[in-house]
C-alpha cells in the first residue's frame, strides 16, 4: 500500500515518471493533511478547560475530520488502483477489429471507473472545508494558524481533484455521462474558493 | 526523521495532539508534493521525440524542482526542530525575576528561529510556483493536470508558510524585526493567487 511507504519514498515515487502515484493521489494526500490538521485543533481542545462549554461540538468534529481522514486516505489507494487499471487496458491488443472493439469498451468503463474516485475526493474535500468554519470558532486559538492551514490543504485537494476529474472527462465518449459530471464537479467547485478566502480571514483575525 | 515516516504514520502524528508534526510540516510537505509534480512531468518528458526540441529545457526544470522538493523536505525536518524549541524554551522555569528574564529572551530567539523557517518555506514555494508556466508549456502534454495540482499545491503551501509566520511575529516583541518580515511576506505573496489560476486557466485550455 502506497501509504505505508515512507514520506521520502512516496514523493520519490511522486516525482518519477511511474504511472502511479500522480496528482490523483497527491490531491487526495492534500485532503488527508487538511482533515488531520482540523483532528489537531480538536484534540487540542479536548479537555482544555477553557473549552468546557464546546466539548460535545469539538468530540462530534473530531468524529467527522477522522472519518474524512480515512477517507482520504482509502481514495489515494484506489486513486491508484484506478489508474493502474486504466494503463493495463491501454496495453489490451488492438491488431484486429474485434480486438480494438473490447479494448475501446474496456477503457471507456475503465475512464468512468477512475473519474469516479477523483469526484468522490471533491466531494470529500468540500466536506472538510466546511468543518474549518466551526474549528476556527471553537477549537483552541492556540492553534488557530493550523485552522487556516486546513483549509489551504482542502481547498488545494478539491481543485486537483476536479483537474483530475476533468482529465478522465476529455477522452469519455458518453456525452450524457460527460454531461452529468461536468454538472456535478461545477456544484461542488461553486463558492469553494470564497469560503476559504472567508475562513482565512477569520483565522487571521484570531492570530 | 519524520520523512522517513510512513505517510499513514506521518498522518497519524499530525491529527495527534503532539506539537509536531503541525501545520508547519502540513506546508512544507504541500511544497515537497508540488515539486515532485513538477519533476513527475519532466520526467515523462525526458526522452520522447515528441519533444526533443525541447529537452535542455526539461532537463534544467527537472534540476530545479528536484533541488526545491529536497529543500521541502529539509524544511519539514527544520519546522520540527524549530518547534521543539519554542516547546522546549516554553518549559523554562520562571520562578524568579532572573529566570523570567533568561526564559523570555531565550523565547524571542526561539521564535525567530521558528519564524525563518516558514520564511524560507514561503521563498521556496514561491520558485515552485514559478516553474509551472514553463512546464505547462514544454512539458508532456498528456500530463498537463499533474502541473496543475503543482501549482495548486504550491500556492497552498505558501500561503500556509505564511500563516505560519504571521502566528510566530504575533509573539515578536522587536517591533523593527516583525515589520521587516511583514514586508517580506507581503511581497513573497503579491500576485501569487492571481500567477495560480493563470496557471490553471492555461493547464484546462491543454486538458
């Protein structure tokens, strides 16, 4: 499993010219950062006595950001699954018609397969965005800057996803599934931008 | 070293409640990813006739956004170390009017110290940033969105080094030190944003 491979090694294996890891896992690598900074000003909070009266809030965030982590990090493994199944099919023969016909037909699902995680990355990431509103209000002002840092990294993580999103879109052949998903990853990019410009400005003002 | 960490592992810490890794780290590991990108797009340049007219070119890129990803990496290590310190300089008795006194210059070092890493993070993400043009225009056509999560990545870690640095001068009693950074970071930070989605717009035109 690419996470269980040092940092070292994983930006290594990033920066080679290896099909996998690529910007799909590096976006979801940005979305997992972003979660576990908002699991931080949690477990900051938890039991500080300052914070008595946000403790139920701050157990339920922690809940959320972790759960989200996870996420993250199961995508960034199937981000690369994705990929690697898209490459073997582009190895499929295609010396006759009948051949070139399965390998088309293999990669158009392949396509659909590895746009699916991508846009359920963006969705991820617009979820851990919007925990960043709460964090910053409740969480320990201590660590308020690592609020900010959240939101960068989420943010960050939804538009490469939907880069990688847009990528897969370009060779699909079904305009009504293109369609679709245009539609659905133009819902999740609308105002994104602006909250974080939002939550940057709270952060800053608690520094 | 905390690079040498499995990234689950590296994650793990970061959502902990430990003082490092924090959103130090989360930055400087968000300009190591967009390096790396970078460098993943050279790479798949370097020895394709379709682009062999351009090879000096993506060979010196490659150069560049190697050197910046292993400065990344340094930095992450530095943030840590400088971290420990400002915990370290923290647990000082102060017990005494002396002690008071050798604890609170020993802070002001330390968060000094602590600034100048973010610094030279904000500095180093900034040349990331300014590799993608060039990338997006010589580099492997086919791997056009993986500049676009560079830039994206890079921008996120400059503005996360900045907050950063902002957290630190807050505590900087030497007002002529936190004015001199302050317009250093403002200027490391003009038109950044704006050199991101020029970036972005250039990268989907190619998609």
């Amino acid at each position: 499993m690419l996470t269980e491979k040092p940092v070292n090694t994983f930006l290594d294996e990033l920066a080679s010219s290896a099909p996998a890891p690529g910007g799909g896992s590096a976006a979801a690598l940005a979305g997992a950062i972003g979660a576990a900074l908002v699991s931080m000003v949690a477990n900051l909070t938890v039991g500080k006595k300052d914070y008595v009266q946000v403790q139920d809030d701050i157990q339920r965030l922690l809940g959320q950001s972790e759960a989200l982590r996870h996420k993250c990090q199961e995508l960034l493994e199937a981000d690369v699954a994705a990929y690697s199944e898209v490459s073997r099919v582009g190895k499929m023969p295609r010396d006759t018609d009948e051949q070139k016909a399965v390998r088309s037909a293999a990669m158009q699902q392949a396509l659909k397969n590895a746009t699916a995680v991508p846009m359920q990355l963006a969705e991820v990431c617009v979820e851990i965005l919007k925990l960043c509103p709460e964090a910053t209000a409740k969480g320990n002002v201590r660590a308020v800057s690592d609020v900010g840092v959240a939101a960068l990294m989420a943010e960050a993580g939804l538009r490469a996803a939907a880069l990688n999103v847009l990528i897969n879109l370009g060779s699909i052949k079904d305009e009504a599934f293109v369609g679709q998903e245009r539609l659905r990853l133009h819902a999740l990019l609308a105002g994104k931008s602006e909250l974080k410009e939002h939550i940057l400005k709270e952060v800053v003002a608690k520094l």
